[in-house]
C-alpha cells in the first residue's frame, strides 16, 4: 500500500499503516479537532468505497485515537456520508437566560433550613410575604418564582450540599363529652386537641406534648407535660388555651383517657368551652391535629426520650418561640371543596396563609376576640420580625434547648 491508487481498488488497510498516517495523539485534542481527524481519515481512505472488513479496521483505528464510544462514532461518519462535511454542529434547543443566582439558591437554602424545608407552596408564600411585606430586597427574584422551581432549585448541586409513625387508641367507655365531630361553619375556637409523647426510657416515661389546633385558622398552640397525669396536664392546658386571642368554643379529643376524664371535663365547665370526641371508625374525625402531630411536633422534637424534668423548659421554648413563628409566620394549606355530579367532595389546597393571615381574612375578626385582644397587637407581634427571622431565631433557641438535654 504505497498510494492512493493501491487505496482505490480496495486493498487490505492494517492498523500500522493507519498509524503512518498519523504522527499526533488526538485523545484530548477539542471536539472540533477530534471532527477534522475523522473527517480526513475518512477522506484519506476513501472509507465509504472499501469492503466492510477494512472499514471495520479503521474504526477501530479511530475508536483508539478519539476516544469516542461505538455508537457516537457511527453517528458521526454516518453524518459525515450524509453532508459531505464534518463540524461540531449548533445546539438545536433554546437556551435560556439564567434567572436564578447561586445567591438565590444560597437564599433559598437558608430559608427552607430556616422552616425545616415546607412543602413549594408554602415555601413560594413565604418568599413573596419577605419581599411583599417585609420589603427584604435580597427575595425580590425569588418572590416571583415557581413552586415548580423551587424543586427544580432543590435538586441543584449547590442545594443539595448545604442543605441541612403510632399506636391505635383504645376504646374508652365514659359519658363525657359528646360523640361527634365538630362543625365549626368557618368560625375560629373549635379546637382538636391531642398528646404526643416523647418515648420511654426502660420504665421511665419521657415528656408528653399537647397539641391544640383550631379547625377554621389552624392556629396551634403547643404545651409540654411532665406527666400525662391530671396534676400535670390541667395547669399545661390552662396555659394554652390562655395563649388562643379567639374565644374558645368547643374542645374535641379522641377517646383517650388523658382528656376523657372528669377533672378535664370540669374545667372546662368552668370556661364555658363544650367537650366532645371522636366517634368510633371515624378515622377523620381528629386527623386535622394528628396531621400536625407529626409535621410540626415529630418535626421538630424528632421521636427520641426527653426526661420529664425539661418540660418546664420546652414549655417556655413552645410559648416564646415555636408557638410564634407556627401562627404568624408558617403558612397553612387551606382547602377548597367541590362537589362532583356525583356527590363526591374534592378537596384542592391552592391557598397558603398563616393563621393569623386567616384569622384576619374573617368577616368582622374582631367579633372573635377574647376580652382584652386587639388587632393591632397581633400585627405588632406579625410584623416585628420577618419569617426567616421568626424561624432562625427559634432554630437558635431549639438548638440551645436541645443542648441543655445532655
């Protein structure tokens, strides 16, 4: 094989004379360069023209000195027979302008370690209410993104490198407290009430937490027990039903023995509030606070023991911090029904506000009070911090609490 001539009529092509050819290394050589070497190796052999066992030859050849896979190297000498010509082709897709920094994303990160990482839509509430109310110029871009975005933004390498279940009750039969569910028609001071506990420590129990949620605002309210016991758990629900600005109107439990008892049921008698439960197989009758069981209390008490000799001290965290940021800073989902032609009631959660957002958004709020609470209070503690700063500053607190465990 001494010209091209000895090419053109098909002669038997070997790797070494291929290698002659060719005195450069094109492994990490440009895409473009890469193109230009099989361009002319194609060319200088007349590839298209020689039988397929000296093609094979040469692809092998150039599968070493490109570097390309099997597949990719046939796409590109099929191009090369189809144009003529080889060249690193433009992209067919449209590029878009960035519109999101890496200071957003780094944004967007503190605030979701700030809330515990909410759901998009309550976090896209969050991001307008620090730009729309609070006038934080930095969420000013992201005050204007997507819930869809804000995944996509999660699943970055940047935010993925910072970013930080229960037993059935049983059966009760007392005649306390009416057996039904509550029909609140969209007034707040319909309460759902439960207790979580803390786990146990051979035979010693940890602390048990109390979870009142109102059914119209979601407004929660949150107290800790020592003891599950009535001297323990009376002076707790006093103090939270205190910290509601509404008026209370009906109190409504599951059948467990820690609310179903006579002392519970006296004291709120004395406060004028109605008692009732859940009814037997209605599994949804209390799910409005078993939901927030486990999204807000597990969330951020986590399922390991606590000694019952902190309750005063993570009371004091509830009522300060986290009871604060629950009812003005963390936005809720709120339903709205329809009815199909069958009867058939869905339910589609497109409105996020705080409680106290859907507090405000009642006909005539102030009717609701409770003696002594004004409006104007409860927006003077709404607007003295920002969410992210509500949530920092209780993350800061939880951490010091948490320390004072050991």
């Amino acid at each position: 094989m001494q010209g091209s001539t000895k090419h053109d009529s098909s002669p038997n092509v070997s790797i070494a004379e291929l290698r002659e050819f060719s005195k450069v290394a094109v492994i990490n050589s440009a895409q473009q360069d890469k193109y230009l070497w099989i361009h002319d190796v194609l060319t200088k052999f007349r590839y298209f023209r020689l039988s397929n066992a000296n093609r094979s030859i040469i692809k092998k050849y150039l599968l070493e000195t490109t570097d390309y896979s099997r597949v990719q190297l046939k796409r590109l000498i099929k191009r090369r027979k189809k144009t003529g010509v080889l060249v690193k082709q433009k992209p067919l897709g449209r590029r878009f302008k960035t519109v999101f920094t890496p200071e957003d994303i780094a944004l967007l990160v503190n605030t979701d370690n700030a809330h515990g990482r909410l759901s998009g839509p309550a976090t896209k509430q969050i991001l307008q209410r620090a730009w729309e109310v609070f006038k934080d110029k930095a969420y000013e871009r992201l005050s204007k993104i997507s819930i869809a975005h804000i995944y996509n933004l999660r699943g970055k390498r940047q935010y993925v490198s910072h970013s930080k279940t229960f037993g059935h009750t049983q059966a009760v039969n007392a005649n306390i407290g009416l057996r039904r569910k509550p029909q609140s028609d969209g007034k707040p001071g319909y309460l759902r009430v439960d207790s979580v506990h803390q786990g146990d420590s051979g035979e010693v129990k940890g602390v048990y937490h109390i979870n009142f949620v109102d059914e119209t605002t979601q407004w929660q309210i949150v107290g800790c027990a020592e003891r599950i016991s009535e001297s323990f758990l009376i002076p707790v629900m006093e103090g939270c039903l205190d910290q509601f600005p509404f008026v209370i109107k009906e109190f409504h439990s599951d059948n467990g023995s820690e609310f179903i008892n006579q002392i519970v049921a006296k004291l709120l008698n004395t406060l004028l509030i109605e008692q009732s439960k859940s009814r037997s197989r209605r599994t949804n009758d209390n799910a409005l606070v078993e939901g927030k069981n486990g999204a807000v209390i597990r969330k951020w008490m986590g399922h390991n023991y606590i000694p019952g000799k902190f309750a005063e001290a993570i009371n004091f965290f509830y009522k300060q911090f986290l009871n604060v940021y629950l009812n003005f800073h963390r936005p809720c989902g709120f339903s709205t029904d329809t009815v199909s032609s069958k009867g058939k009631i869905k339910k589609k959660y497109d409105t996020y506000l705080t409680p106290y957002e859907k507090f405000k958004s009642l006909e005539n709020p102030n009717q609701y009070l409770r003696q002594g609470q004004t409006v104007e209070a409860l927006d003077y503690i709404a607007g003295r911090q920002t969410d992210t700063q509500s949530a920092s500053e209780m993350q800061e607190e939880k951490t010091k609490l948490f320390k004072s465990f050991r």
